[in-house]
C-alpha cells in the first residue's frame, strides 16, 4: 500500500510513524479485502486483474474522494474495486497520535481465479 499522510502540525517521526501507520493501512486493506467480491460475470469471462486505486480519508476515516488511478482493464473488475471500497467504510479513524486532518492511500486492489 502506497501511502501519504498529511501533516496536522508537529507529529511523531521515524520508526514510531512507520509502524502505527503500517498499523492503521494494514487495517483499511484487510477491510477492504473483506468487502471485495469477484464479480461472477468476470469469473465465468475468466477475466482477471489488478486496478490501483486512490482515495482520501478525513481523521474520521470517512471516504471524501475515490478514484481509478489505473485499471485492470475491465470495466466490470474496476466497479467492483470501487464498490470494495465503498462497502469497507468508514474506515477506522485515524491514531491521534500522527496528528493528521486526512490521509490520502493509494492500493492495489486485485482479481485472480484460482
């Protein structure tokens, strides 16, 4: 997960940041996996891929923006990255303790038969 967190002020730096911002994307990936479906159309098509998405987070984890940064190369496989998304919020709120108004993420998201 790519990440970038924006400042709010003085925050916490080094090691402590990495690993309670490790901490909190590790949670939003696993809801976002949790809320992904492979679409049965895309399966029976035997269509695969992986779109990358980006979005914004408020401190409350609420979603304020959400966008296809590159696609899988199915309509179908993007909307439902998108909709994995929007069914995994709100997210968890962002620790207090990085001190930050919003984070912005950008994550693959990925869709393989097996």
């Amino acid at each position: 997960i790519m990440s970038v967190a924006k400042d709010e002020g003085n925050s916490i730096t080094g090691d402590d940041f990495k690993e309670i911002w490790g901490q909190y994307t590790n949670s939003i990936q696993l809801k976002i996996a949790q809320a992904k479906t492979y679409p049965s159309i895309a399966r029976e098509r035997k269509q695969q891929g992986k779109a990358f998405l980006s979005f914004k987070l408020d401190k409350d984890g609420r979603v304020l923006e959400l966008s296809i940064e590159n696609s899988s190369g199915y309509k179908i496989l993007d909307q439902a990255a998108i909709k994995a998304i929007k069914e995994a919020a709100p997210f968890p709120t962002i620790p207090a303790s990085l001190n930050k108004k919003y984070a912005s993420l950008k994550i693959p998201i990925s869709f393989v038969l097996r």
